[in-house]
C-alpha cells in the first residue's frame, strides 16, 4: 500500500473513532484525493485539510485538526500535528526511505508492475494509418498514445491486442489504378514509394477538371477491386505493400508494434451482416436514396451506412469492426485512438451499435486527442503544412547528433544514443501534455537538455548510470537508512513511491501524459538530491544508501520511460 493510502485510511479509521456517531463523513478513499505534500518540509510529509469535515462534524478545522493529533495512533506514521487547520504528517523517515527503496530493488526492474490485468483483454486501434498516403505528422499522437497505453496495460497484466485499422477501403483507390494505368508505370512507382503514388493521385484530379469521364473510370476500376477481379487486386496489393514498407521505418525508428494490419478492407465482406441486423431491427431508413439510421432522438445527425450506390463507408466497416473485435478478442475494453475531429463519428458508430442491443458498446471508448503543429517555419514542407514523420524523426536524431557532438564528443555509440535522444524528444514532446490539448511542437524546447523534455529525462538517468559505475568499483557496507532522512532524498523518495499509483491512475484515464510528468518530477528532484548532497559520502554506509536510492531513482526512470515509448541511453 502506498503512503498517501495508507495514511487516508489511518485517517479515515480515526475519524471513525473520534466522532462515531457522526454521519457523512468521507471515506479513505475520498481522504486520498485530499492529502498532498506541503511546500514547506516543516510542516510535514504529508498534510491533510479539515475543512471538508467541519459541515459534517459542526466544528471549526482547527479544532478537528487537533482532536485528530492529540488521538494519533502513529502507524508508519511517526506523528500528526494541528496547525491551522491542517493535520500535518512527519513519516519515521528511515523506515520510509528504507522499505521505499527496498521495494523498487526487488521488483528488479519492474516496480510497479501488477497482475490486475489478468484474464482481462484491451483491444487498442491506434496509429491507423491510410495507404498510399505517407505517414505523416498527423499520426503521429495517435501512434504514440496507442503504444504507450499498450505498454501501460501489458504492465498491468492485461493482454493487449494492438490493431492498425488501415485506412484501405474507398474509391480513391480506384482512381489511383486508374491514374496508373494511364500514365504510371511499375519502376517509376517501385523508385518513388509512396511519394509516387500520391503524385498520381494528385494528377488524376487535375486530369478529371478537365476531362470528367475519368471520375467514371476511376469508379470502374474501384468496382473491379470489389468484385475481386486479379489485375486490380493485384495493383491495390502493391500499393498496400508499398506503404506498409515504407511505415515500417517510421515504426521501427518509434519501435512501435502491432498484433494485427486488419483495416478497412477485411471488414468489407462483414458489412452485409451488418446491414441485414440493421435492417432486421427496423433501424435502417431511406434518406434522399441512401440508407441511415437515424439519431435524431439523439441529437446527432444521421448515421450513413450505405451509400445510393449500396456500397459501405467508413462508419459501416466501423461497426462491422467493432463486433469483430467483440465476437474474436471478447475484449474487456475497446480502445479507439483517434484525432477529436472523429468524435461525431464515434458517437454515432457507439450510439449505433447500441441501438443494435450490443450493451457491449459501454466497453468501447474514444480516447481522443489534439493537433500537433509546428512553430517553426522551416518544418512545412513544399506540399502545404504536411510534415512528414520520417523527416521530422530524421532531422530530430540529426539535430541531438549535434548536440551529443558538440557536448560530449568521445561518447561511444554515438549513433546510437543520437536516435535515442532525437527520437525520445519528439516522443516527450509529444506525450508531456493532456491528451486533449493541442501541441505546439518547437526544436528549440524538444531538445534542451535543461528543460522539462525528453533529452532531460534521458540525461537524469545517464547521470545515475554513471554514479551506479563509479559507486560499482567500491565496496559499500550494509546502507545506513539514516542517510536519507534529508528533505531532498525524502522528496524523491515521495515520487518515486507514488509511482505505482501513477501507472494505474494514468490507465484508468488513458493518458499517458501523467506517466511523462512523474518521471520529469523524478528527474529533477533526482538532480536536486545530486546538487544537495555527495552520492559516495564518507561515510561509507550513508554512500550505500544514497547509492540505492540512486538505482532505485534510475529503475523508476528507465521504467517510465519505456511505458511511454522512450529509450533510456546509459551515456549521453
Ligand atoms: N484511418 C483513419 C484516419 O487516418 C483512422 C482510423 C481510426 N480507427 C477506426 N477504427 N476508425 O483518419
């Protein structure tokens, strides 16, 4: 149990008893949300408000705050005392230096890592990128929110089923062969990748104001891949193939992975059931040719499932891919990583797959969030604002190159910890921030060693690493706890307790974001620790312990930063 709960419950046990006739007092649970750490150590580890009980009990905080005092039965907790209406904790600090350190270095690793999750699957559809499109800075939250929650869930013991709904499905495929067929040829496309393959596209377009058969031409060829004829299959295939290759790099420089490529396009021969139950069920209306079920009751506008033509959209195979995901993985929880412009999407495909009776669907969530954009002009490339993710990560690992070079250039590996460090400040930034807010992506503060960002994170734990080198060629004696009773180690070791909790919190919230805050706290109070006192001190117990302290602040580091998707160099 970790401190904050522990003393929530101490305090709701001792409420209890002083006043046990009183009625609507809060419980530990509630207690939590309430005690927090006083700027000033001299007040205490721990404090807690007595305002919110004196409604309940009729009587002045001050006065709650020292019947709570004078009745204190310690625990782990050393003493309680009133001041100002505030009951203020001091922890026995060496005990909780000790088992605080103790506990990370026997979870090896792994502290923090729980079995909550067993038996319970999270499905996790992120990153869902589009083929024949280049994969660009638009996914990239989606991408790095999605595997952070991965991580985060796979840590708690649940089993995570990681799917890449490619965006595989629609008449711009059609129009691509035709553009192909027309004017491209297998080398040029082969050479270009993606690239090549959107130039046809775009020509098509140009070519169809002129020319407004080709739309037709183009639905023609779409109509072939339905109707599965080879040529056409075989093209779209390629095109498939060809971005998928080329996402591949992008996902191998984020190590990003995935438990299943099923898109849009598996779900085709799905939607006729789809149909038929919506049908079956009274749900579907006509609507000027076209076939919706409508959500005016709801407030929203009609969800479309067939077009005039009777082919599928995008909704369609959403709700044929969700009672796939059902039907298959029997999730607990279905996660939709995705920008916020698709909230209306998602609640009519939600609201739809209720009206179907899938009490399911309370299990399927929209973890949305905000847009990424760029301060710095030079970024926007020739096509508009579209910034490639491949050349946003390349010119990320180039400019730490710079940095690491200039900084320390005898660093072995570095190649290596330049990719690490470009990578790790694009993904900080990235994930620093409520999910929901917008991001304003700059050079200059992703890749400050001295700021709240990635780099600095990265560099904490190299600084640890390092003492761990030092610290290993000496021959320590049995810690002495005492030497961490200071306000700075407890301060760190008040974080990197709590980290646990974090993990859970930041699951429970889908946002990865309260894990990039703890380890940054972390990082700082590990520095501030490192400025205030000499790691390997004279006294050779007293270095044994801040030694362990300074692994246990490393694991804690290194294990935070992988949950969100960041590598933790040893030198920098
Ligand atoms: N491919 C879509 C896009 O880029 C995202 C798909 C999200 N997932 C889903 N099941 N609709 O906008």
């Amino acid at each position: 149990m970790d401190m904050i709960t522990t003393i929530a419950s101490l305090t709701a046990e001792a409420l209890r008893q002083t006043w046990p006739d009183a009625a609507g007092l809060p419980d530990a649970d509630a207690l939590r949300g309430l005690i927090s750490v006083p700027p000033d150590p001299a007040m205490g580890d721990y404090a807690l408000p007595c305002f919110r009980f004196a409604k309940a009990l009729r009587m002045g905080p001050p006065m709650i705050a020292k019947a709570l005092a004078e009745g204190w039965q310690h625990g782990s907790v050393a003493r309680a005392e009133a001041l100002n209406g505030y009951l203020n904790f001091f922890l026995n600090r060496t005990d909780f230096a000790r088992s605080t350190v103790q506990a990370v270095l026997a979870a090896d690793g792994n502290f923090g890592a729980g079995t909550e999750g067993a038996g319970k699957t999270i499905c996790l559809d992120y990153s869902s990128i589009n083929i024949a499109k280049r994969f660009h800075i638009g996914h990239l939250s989606t991408t790095m929110i999605g595997n952070s929650l991965k991580r985060i869930y796979d840590y708690l013991g649940y089993k995570t089923v990681g799917i890449n709904h490619l965006g595989d499905w629609g008449t711009q495929f059609g129009k691509m062969i035709c553009a192909y067929k027309k004017w491209g040829n297998r080398e040029q496309v082969e050479a270009g990748g993606v690239d090549a393959l959107t130039e046809l596209y775009v020509r098509f377009h140009e070519e169809a104001k002129k020319d407004p058969a080709l739309e037709d031409e183009g639905r023609a060829w779409f109509k072939r891949i339905e109707d599965g004829d080879p040529e056409a299959l075989e093209i779209f295939h390629w095109f498939k193939d060809l971005t998928l290759k080329d996402a591949a790099r992008v996902y191998e420089l984020l190590g990003v992975e995935f438990d299943s490529y099923a898109g849009e396009s598996f779900y085709v021969d799905k939607t006729g059931a789809v149909v038929d139950a919506l049908r079956e069920k009274g749900l579907l209306t006509q609507s000027e040719g076209a076939w919706v079920v409508d959500l005016s009751e709801d407030g929203m506008n009609p969800c479309l499932i067939l077009k005039k033509d009777g082919t599928t959209i995008y909704a369609t195979r959403d709700l044929a891919a969700a009672i796939y995901r059902h039907d298959t993985y029997h999730f607990d929880k279905c996660l939709y990583v995705v920008a916020y412009q698709q909230d209306t999407h998602f609640r009519q495909v939600f609201r739809v797959l209720e009206k179907m009776g899938y009490d399911w669907v309370k299990d399927c969530v929209h973890v949305s969030f905000g847009m990424v954009s760029f301060d710095g002009q030079a970024l926007s490339t020739r096509n508009g604002n579209v910034v490639h993710l491949d050349d946003l990560l390349r010119e990320a690992i180039d400019k730490a190159r710079a940095i690491i070079e200039e900084k320390s250039p005898n660093l072995p590996g570095k190649d290596e910890v330049a990719r690490q460090v470009g990578i790790g400040a694009v993904v900080y930034a990235d994930l620093a921030n409520n999910r929901i807010k917008d991001i304003n992506f700059s050079w200059e503060r992703a890749l400050n060693f001295d700021g709240e960002t990635g780099p600095y994170v990265q560099y904490t734990h190299a600084r640890c690493c390092s003492v761990l080198r030092k610290a290993a060629e000496l021959s320590l004696p049995e810690p002495d706890w005492n030497g961490l009773a200071d306000d700075e180690s407890q301060a760190l070791l008040r974080l990197i307790e709590r980290f646990p909790d974090v993990i859970r919190e930041a699951a429970a919230k889908y946002e990865p974001s309260m894990i990039t805050r703890a380890v940054t706290d972390i990082a700082q109070a590990y520095n501030h620790f490192y400025y205030e006192h000499r790691v390997l001190d004279d006294d050779p117990a007293v270095a044994a312990a801040r030694v362990a302290l300074t692994q246990a602040a490393r694991d804690v580091i290194r294990r935070g930063l992988w949950l969100i998707g960041i590598e933790a160099p040893e030198r920098m």
